[in-house]
C-alpha cells in the first residue's frame, strides 16, 4: 500500500516558458565517489537533486565520510574518517554508478570491494573493461558473493590501455584509479562525453594531472597526495535534450538556462533536421516548433554521436513525424522497451533488433502507460504531454533517479501534470 507514485498528465498543451537545467547526473554520480580520492574538504555545486545523487551521498555518509548540505545543490564532504571496508552493499546494488567506488577506493586505498552494481535494464551491462584496466594497473580482481574485490598488493603501476570500446563507465573508473598510480597510465580509445571531461576537471581541481581528456587518447601522470577543492559540476545535456524535445514536440516555445550549447550540438542537430527551431545563445538555449515534424533517421553513437540517451525521447518526437524515420540503437541492445508503451498511444513502430521504424500518426491518444526506464520514463511523460486526454504513469520512481523537479519544471511551462499516491488496486489517493 505505501509508496507508489504516477503521474497524471493531462495533455495536449504547448510547453512555453523557461526552465533552468540543473547538474549533469552523469558527472555527479562519478564525482562524488572521486571525492574519495581527495584527502580534505570538497564542496561540490550544482548537484541535481535526484535519487541517483542522493544515494551515492548515502554510501559515503555508510562508509564515515562526514555530509552536510550547504544549500540545495551544493554539498561539503570531508573524506577523512572514511572507512573503505564500509561500503554499503544495499545501496550499491540501486545504482549503476556504485562501481566508481571501485576506482576510486582501489586509488587511494589499493584496494576496494563493492557490490554488483543496479541500475536500469537496458540489456546486457558488462563491466569486463573497467575490470582489464584495473588489472593491467597492477590489481588483482575477484567476485566472491555478488561482491567485486580488487587489491593492488604494491600499489598501482604504469600501464598503456587499450579500451575494446569507448565506454563512459570503465574511462571514468579508469581515471580514478590512475590518478593515484606510481607512474604515467595511457588510456586509449576512451569515451569523449562531456561528463568524462567533467570529471578529468574535477580530478586536476583536486591536484592531479590527466590530460587529453575529451579526445581519444588520457594520458594520467599519478600522484600521491590530493587535496580537497570547490567544484560545480557541468548541467545535464540529457535533461536539456528532454525539454527541447518536449518543446519541438507540443509545438511549443521553450528557453533553457544553464546549458552548454556545445553539448547540445547533436541533438540540436536532429531537431532541427525534425523540424524545429533551435537558437543558440550563451548560456543559454531556445527551441520551439510552428511547422510540421519532419522525418529523420537516427543512429546512436558514443559523443560526439547521437546520445543513446536521447533515442527514446526522439523517437517519441518521431511517432508524430509527417513520414517514415529510422532509428538504429548501436549502444544497448534493449532500448526499444518504449515502444510497446508508445503503441498504446496510437504510435506506429515497429521493431527488428537495434532498429526501429517510426511510421509518424497524426495524433497519440492518451493512455495509462510505464516508465519502462529513467529515459524511457522521460520520453513517455512527453508522449502524454502531447496527447490528447488523461494519461497516467507508473513506474517513475525510475524517473526521479535522473530528473530534478520534473513536475515543478513542466509545471512552470504550462503542463498539466500531478504526482499522486496510489494503492494497488489503482485508485487514485491524494496528491502529494
Ligand atoms: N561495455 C562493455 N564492457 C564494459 C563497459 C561497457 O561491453 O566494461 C559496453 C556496454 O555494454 C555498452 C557500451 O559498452 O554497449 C557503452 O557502455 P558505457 O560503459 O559507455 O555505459 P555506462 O558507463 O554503463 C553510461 C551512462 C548511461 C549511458 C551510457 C552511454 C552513467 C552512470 N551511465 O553508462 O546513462 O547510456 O554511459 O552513454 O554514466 C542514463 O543516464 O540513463 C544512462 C543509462
């Protein structure tokens, strides 16, 4: 009976009006672990407040680090008393990103050993290559009980990695780890995204020396000691993308603050390519839509590729398109999930693989529908933003580990949206 929460949407209204982008959920949850590395005081700003973001407060605060809020989304953590054996299993198996305490523990302890890591269901989600990188530093790695435990007896060593992909995950805990190593690590074809560069920024802030970061080649000189540091994370370019999406979509008029338009460019790109338009200002960006939605084809790639984070949103946008799309997912194998939830609203796709075609329908009916995933989730509350009626969502304790406020923020450009409570059987129970 306790704890369930949807959203009911009433769709159908243009999105007009400006939202401010919060912190990048990406950097935050890789930055906070690296704070581990930082022997001091960190104050970290521009934290999204997000579930993912709160729970890895949590494995710090269970591991003896010392947490206090300085204001909404900024936090001060002093690494001090942390106590490595400490890690807290349960917390660690909610969230993918709990496998950078793997890099970041093994930096400055040599040894580390944390939970299988949770997180969406988006297929198969390996972690062989943070585990070679770890290895070819020197440390011997293990599972023993749902447990990953990694040990670098004589501490890390000098090493030159060969990535067999650019994975934003293992070119993260890489760095970690390698900032702390006796010697210089070479990481080769890493993944280029912004946050990767976020956190080689906050790394250097804290008194290390990696470069290269954002091309294809890191090159990491280790260092024994670093210090705390004042840090403010880079906004979220896939919150970004989801209410541009949501703009050119209702055919609204949407400003976004706090962005960086650089980061923006490849969605910016396909929207416009959709149909949209796209200004671009300083810090800022606008999107709106007067015309028809166009078709497009899509294939995701690692940055400065099409975001797969991104897929499921502009394939909601694609649904609505006047013609045929194709999207190709070339990042995971099960992000299509969307799909049988979209068909619900009238949507016209279908399936093979990695690839999806979008035969564009006038209109979606409204529908109750499942966040099937966090991007998945944000891509079907737009759906029931632009259709017509009541729609309701289940499933967005997904959506609350990535999106800040989602219902203020939609709420203040003119959507019709409430999170309610309700009981098994369905029955709406109060507004909460
Ligand atoms: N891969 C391997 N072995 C590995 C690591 C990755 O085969 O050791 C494969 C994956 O199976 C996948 C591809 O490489 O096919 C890329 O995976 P990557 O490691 O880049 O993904 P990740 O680090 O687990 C992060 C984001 C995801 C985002 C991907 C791709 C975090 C916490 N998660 O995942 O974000 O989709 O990069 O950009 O940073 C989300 O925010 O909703 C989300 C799922």
């Amino acid at each position: 009976m306790l704890g369930l929460e949807k959203f009911v949407i009433n769709g159908g209204r243009p999105l007009v009006g400006e939202v401010t982008i919060g912190g990048a959920k990406n950097a935050a949850v890789a930055i906070l672990p690296a704070t581990v590395l930082a022997q001091g005081v960190c104050v970290i700003e521009n934290l999204p407040s997000i579930s993912d973001v709160n729970v890895s407060l949590r494995i710090l605060a269970g591991m003896g680090v010392q947490i206090s809020m300085v204001d909404k989304t900024t936090v001060r953590i002093d690494t001090t008393h942390l106590q490595p054996d400490a890690v807290p299993d349960d917390l660690c198996r909610q969230m993918r990103a709990s496998y950078y305490f793997l890099g970041a523990l093994l930096g400055r302890f040599g040894q580390a050993g944390v939970a299988m890591p949770g997180g969406c269901n988006l297929g198969p989600r390996p972690i062989d290559q943070h585990l070679k990188a770890f290895r070819e530093m020197g440390a011997e790695s293990g599972v023993e009980n749902g447990r990953i435990s990694l040990r670098a007896e004589n501490g890390l060593q000098e090493a030159h990695i060969f990535f067999d992909m650019a994975s934003v995950g293992a070119t993260i805990n890489a760095m970690l780890a390698a900032v702390r190593a006796q010697g210089t690590v070479i990481l080769e074809n890493v993944a280029k995204e912004p946050h990767v560069v976020d956190v080689a920024n906050f790394l250097n802030t804290c008194g290390a020396d990696v470069r290269g970061a954002g091309t294809d080649v890191i090159k990491i000189r280790g260092t024994q000691l670093m210090h705390g540091c004042e840090y403010s994370v880079i906004p979220d370019q896939i919150e970004a993308g989801t209410y541009m999406v949501g703009a050119a979509l209702t055919g609204g008029n949407v400003l976004l603050r706090n962005v960086i338009p650089k980061h923006l460019e490849p969605i910016s790109d396909k929207l416009e390519a959709a149909g949209a338009s796209v200004e671009v200002l300083e810090d800022a960006i606008r999107v709106w839509r007067t015309g028809d939605i166009l078709p497009v084809n899509i294939k995701t790639a690692p940055y400065p590729g099409y975001p797969t984070d991104m897929q499921a949103l502009m394939g909601v946008l694609l649904s609505r398109a006047k013609g045929t799309s194709i999207i190709t997912e070339s990042v995971w194998e099960s992000r299509f999930r969307y799909v049988d939830e979209l068909a619900r609203m009238g949507a016209n796709v279908q399936v093979n693989g990695k690839v999806a075609v979008f035969e564009g329908v006038a209109e979606l009916q409204a529908a109750p529908v499942r966040a099937p995933d966090l991007r998945a989730g944000a891509a079907i509350v737009m759906a029931a933003l632009a259709a017509n009626g009541v729609s309701e969502v289940d499933g967005i304790e997904y959506i609350d580990r990535g999106y800040e406020n989602i219902v203020e923020k939609l709420t203040g450009l003119g959507a019709d949206i409430r999170r309610v409570e309700f009981v098994q059987n369905n029955t709406v129970d109060q507004v909460v």
